[in-house]
C-alpha cells in the first residue's frame, strides 16, 4: 500500500544562536558531504558522496589549460560565457531533442546545485507546494525549505520505485507549482519511462504547473535504457526548467559549471537571481566545457560502458555479502537494505561500516523527509576506481550477517 504524500518535513536541527535566521533553523549540513569528511577521518574507502576518484578526459583538461592561457580571466556573460551557451543548446538539440535559444532560453550556474535552488527562488511564492517524489536527493529539501515551497513527498516504492499513479494525483492540488524531477534518479537509480513522464506531464499541464528536472545523470544508463527529458513532450518545453552540468559527465565535480534551459521569461527571472548570488561560473572552465560538450558520441558510449561493469562489479559484491539491493539503471549510486546485519538503524550500520570495515556509505535517511522512511537503507556509491570498488569488495566479505 503506497503511503500517501506528506507535508513539510520535520527536520529539527537548530543552531543554538537567536541571531541565526529562521528559514536555516530546518534543515541540516548536507549530510552526504559530511560522510566525505567522516571517510577522512577514518581512513576508509569513500563510497558516500558522489564524486569520481579517476581523472576526467585529458581533451577537458587540456581545454581548461588552454583557456587560462587565454583571456578569460574576467566575468563571462553573468549568464554563461557565449560558446559554452552555445555548446549546450547544440547539445540539449543533440542528445534531448530540446530546442533552445543560447540567448533566451540558457542559464549558465555555478553547478546544477545553483541551477536548482535559482530555479526554485525564481519560481516559488511562499505556501506554493512543489511535488518532489522521495527518496529525494537531499539538495531539494533546503531548496524548498529556502525558497518558502511546501515540499510533498510522494512515495516511491521499494524496491521497485514506482509512483503509485493515484498517489501523484492526489500529490497535485491547486496549489501546485512545480515537481522536482531527477532523472536518471539520485539515489534509487531509476531511469523515469516516458510514460511516467507523460502521466507527470499531463499534470503538470493540467495544473498550469512546471517541471524542474535535474538530468545531471543523463549520459549513464544501463542496459539501453533511454534518458527522456519531460521538456520534450506536449507543451512541456514552455513549462520545464532542465538542469544539468559537466560534472558527471566529464568528471568534474569540483568546476562548478552547470546550467539550466527554461522559457525565456523563467530564464529571465534565474538571470536576475543567479547574478546576484553568485554573478558566474568560473569563466576558464566554461570554456573548456564548451569544448567537451562537442566530445563525440563514442565518448558518452564509453562512460555509460565504464559505469556498467562498475554497477556491476558493486551490486554482486553487496549480493553476495547478503545486502538486499536494487540494481539500478542509470546513476551510479546502490540502495541496499542492510537490515540482514542487525543493526538498529541506518547511522548505526554507517557508523560500524565505516570505524570497522573501512567503507563511507550514506545512511538511508538523509533520502527521506521522515527519516524513518529511510532506517533500513544505505546508499552505496561507485564513481571509483575499479581497484578502488575491488578493494571494497574485500572489506564487506567481513560483513557477517546477524544470527
Ligand atoms: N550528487 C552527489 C551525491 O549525491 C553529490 C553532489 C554534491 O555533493 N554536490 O553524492
């Protein structure tokens, strides 16, 4: 039975300081880049947050070389630097079949991050509510939480992560401003088919609401399974906010470039919002991404092979340790039950995996609006080396199950 969409969640992390303002007092340090730190700490394999450990394309590196020997050393455009804008509408054509104006329709940011809270703070009056299906990249909490939105959650279901068709309908009121999608998704791996992405679409039509997804995974799918973005159906593209970036795709995490492609006056409003927060993505770095989003389509096949045999290579580990997991088709990120090792909770487990087995996961909570919802869960991550997931490997055989 699919449990119905919740309200607002209960974070209860105050910081003991009445000069802190309110809209910080609901919502915790990320917890995913706190396990990085704690992997750190302990010396062990860092399967938590979700970054490569190998090196990017050199063509990407050397393009970046190249344009600090360039002049580009000043603020681009505050809303994206003219090749790189020009890049990514040529690509969105390309690869999504999305039409877009480098001039009316492309926001440059400083990462997908910045792309998705501007994209929040420019769309969102206080009260409005924004469907975010969960488990949830935990990002979109704080960005409701900051920009004033109701968050409802609406349930996808273990272990296949389906949304219960009545339940997304009842999740859209007349208050509904937007859904926050992720596709492929963070953390459950699921690749949304088009019809789901059409039931969400006629909604979202029908509501006179918007789409903002986050297809920062887009190039890693598995088994042919096919990226679909919702801006190309029905009337969707006046409607959609699409956000992505060159992070996961050239293994960049630590650039910060990132974008969005909306309808000009929703590009309008993230203009204005994304020049005052940040004014603009490192200029350089723009460039050399202008550079890698013409890599040919030999170089997106090979990265969506590299993370299948990763995928591959993870999951049997966790089977056959006793993990209960679902083998996800795009992303690079495992949900494994843990609850066959007999611990209290996901923090426990997180806490034992990683002082006594050298491995950093993220507990299964921090995807959850009531953390309950998420006790029994970790995240394992694999953007690692295949040495690096073998070595893994042998660290969870001393895993033992509880009796
Ligand atoms: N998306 C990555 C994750 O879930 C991390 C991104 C980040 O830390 N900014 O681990």
């Amino acid at each position: 039975m699919a449990k119905r969409a919740r309200g607002v969640p209960a974070f209860g992390f105050r910081i003991a300081d009445a000069r802190v303002a309110d809209r910080v007092q609901h919502f915790p340090e990320s917890v995913i880049r706190e396990m990085t730190r704690v992997a750190a700490r302990h010396d062990a394999i860092n399967l938590a947050q979700g970054f490569p450990d190998f090196d990017p394309p050199r063509e990407i590196v050397d393009a970046a070389r190249a344009a600090l020997e360039g002049p580009h050393h000043q603020y681009a455009i505050t809303w994206g630097a003219k090749p790189l804008r020009d890049a990514i509408a040529a690509k969105a054509k390309r690869f999504n079949g999305i039409d877009a104006d480098p001039e009316a329709n492309v926001v440059v940011t400083c990462g997908s991050t910045e792309a998705m809270m501007t994209a929040m703070l420019s769309v969102v009056n206080p009260g409005d509510e924004v469907v975010i299906p969960e488990p949830f990249y935990e990002n979109y909490g704080p960005d409701a939480i900051v920009s004033g939105a109701r968050a409802i959650f609406l349930p996808m279901a273990w272990p296949s992560w389906e949304l219960d068709e009545e339940a997304l309908k009842a999740a859209f009121t007349p208050r509904t401003k937007a859904i926050v999608l992720n596709t492929p998704n963070n953390p459950t791996g699921k690749v949304f088919s088009r019809s789901e992405l059409k039931l969400i679409a006629d909604l979202v039509e029908d509501r006179g609401a918007l789409a903002i997804t986050d297809e920062i995974y887009e190039h890693i799918t598995y088994g042919g399974k096919a990226h679909i973005s919702i801006a190309t159906l029905g009337s969707m593209a006046d409607r959609t906010v699409t956000i992505n970036g060159i992070s996961k795709t050239y293994s960049v995490t630590g650039w910060r470039v990132g974008w969005a492609i909306a309808p000009k006056t929703i590009a309008d409003a993230m203009k204005r919002v994304h020049d005052f927060l940040t004014v603009g993505a490192p200029h350089p770095l723009q460039i050399a991404g202008a550079v890698a989003l013409g890599f040919p389509d030999s170089y997106y096949t090979e990265l969506a092979a590299m993370y299948a045999r990763k995928r591959d290579l993870l999951w049997e580990a966790l089977r056959s340790v006793g993990f209960e997991v679902t083998r996800p088709d795009g992303a690079y990120y495992i949900v494994a039950d843990h609850t066959p090792f007999g611990f209290a909770d996901d923090w426990a487990f997180t806490d034992h995996l990683v002082k006594e087995i050298g491995i950093a996961v993220v507990p299964g909570s921090s995807f959850y609006s009531d953390p309950a919802d998420g006790r029994r869960f970790v995240r394992f991550m694999f953007s690692r080396k295949d040495e690096t997931l073998r070595e893994a490997a042998a660290r969870l055989e001393k895993l033992e199950p509880a009796k």
